[in-house]
C-alpha cells in the first residue's frame, strides 16, 4: 500500500472480513499516517524510508498464558538481523516491544493477539524498522543508515527480516521456550544494571531488572523484594 493510517489496522480489518486469511499475508506500507506503538505512541518514519509492515500469524500452539513468547520470538529475529547480518554492535531487546542499539530506538513492535479460548487464535505482528532515514524530530531514535553510514534497498532487509521471523517462528512451534527465554535475557536491555524507572503511580524507584516471568512480566529487583510488572506498569526514566 502507498499510505495507510496503520498496516496493524488494515490488517485487523483484512481479519475481520475474512478470517481466513492465510497465515504469512503481510500489509506493508511506504507511508504510515498513524503508526501507533505499545503505549498508544505513534510512530515518526519518513515516507519510503523504513520498513513499516505488518504480518498476519496464527500461532495457535501458543496458549494465552504464554502470549509473550511471540515477542520473544520476533524481537530474537530483529535483533539477529541487525546484530549477525548488519553487524550493528550493542543491540538490545527492549522490554516488552522495541530494539535499542545502545541507548537510541531503531525499531518498534506492537503484536495484537486474537485469542480463542485458551489458545492464540490469530496474531498481527506491526514492525516499524528504521532503515534509511537520517533526520529524526526525537534525538533518541536512530537508524541502520545512521549507524553503518550508508543507505539500505528495503526489500533487501525485508527479505533478511522474513527469513529470521520464520527461523524463531519455527522454533516457538516446536516449543523451544527456555532455549528462546535464555537467547532473549542475554540481549535484554538494561538487565544486571541498577536503573531509574517509575512504576504505573508515576512513582521513582531504583531497580535492577533481573529477567522475566513464563507469563513476560518484566522482574525488577528493588532493595530486597523481587517486583513483576505487567504491560504499562512500569516506565523507564
């Protein structure tokens, strides 16, 4: 599509009027108007510079408990792609849905799960990837351009990106979660640091994060008490 308010949008509604919707269809945009990210944020790309999509799953292995592991899984394949492929160093997985490198955002995941019982009945994963833009209104955003200092063609490292979603993919189905769980803690951002965050009462506090929990709650050491937070419970100062 040319332009779109939101890919994670349009695919919802692909969904909606036809629920079967083969898993794998990607919604993928040069200009998205409404991006929007975990916190309700939008999310700034220039036109046709980045890597804006959204891709259509249906992990019913998963069971709604367990739901994290999906992120576990596709933010695993960004940060290989951008660590082993482009060879970017200090790439880190941002609790719960973005990929730092260093201390600047290069991308952010928003996955939209349709449960069906107990179980992931369908999922649309939104990935917004910068690639070749430069200018950014936000000093802490960053792209692969910026980083290697030379522009990308995007279906080069959209091709790279679908390979590695379908590697982790594969290996959440087979139910590889604590060989995934300990791949996704070595690259978890800020992990064994002592840091400043303040929880969902926009209270400060000073914490070490330790990992997550089976259910993707994030696990922050504070003095002598072990604190797990949910989705929007927690943000990082």
């Amino acid at each position: 599509m040319p332009t779109c308010q939101s890919t994670n949008d349009e695919a919802a509604a692909l969904l909606q009027q036809n629920p079967h919707t083969p898993e794998g269809t990607c919604l993928i945009t040069d200009t998205q108007t409404a991006g929007r990210g975990q916190r309700g944020n939008t999310w700034e790309a220039a036109s046709g510079q980045n890597l804006t999509f959204s891709l259509i799953l249906k992990p019913v292995f998963v069971t709604a408990t367990a739901q994290f592991q999906l992120n576990v899984a596709i933010t695993l394949a960004i940060a290989e792609l951008l660590g082993n492929v482009y060879a970017i160093n200090d790439v880190r997985i941002k609790w719960p849905n973005d990929i730092y490198v260093k201390e600047q955002k290069i991308c952010g995941i928003l996955i939209e799960n349709i449960l069906q019982g107990a179980q992931i009945g369908q999922s649309i994963v939104g990935i917004g990837l910068n690639i070749n833009q430069i200018n950014f209104g936000n000093p802490r955003a960053t792209s692969l351009a910026l980083l290697r200092g030379t522009t990308t063609t995007l279906p080069e490292v959209f091709g790279h990106l679908c390979k590695l979603i379908e590697k982790y993919y594969l290996q959440l189905r087979a139910g590889n979660y604590t060989t995934l769980k300990a791949k996704y803690l070595q690259q978890l951002y800020r992990r064994g640091d002592l840091a400043n965050f303040a929880d969902a009462a926009g209270q400060p506090f000073e914490g070490e994060i330790i990992g997550i929990n089976d259910t993707g709650q994030l696990a922050v050491q504070t003095n002598n008490t072990l604190r797990y937070f949910s989705f929007k419970e927690i943000v990082y100062l």
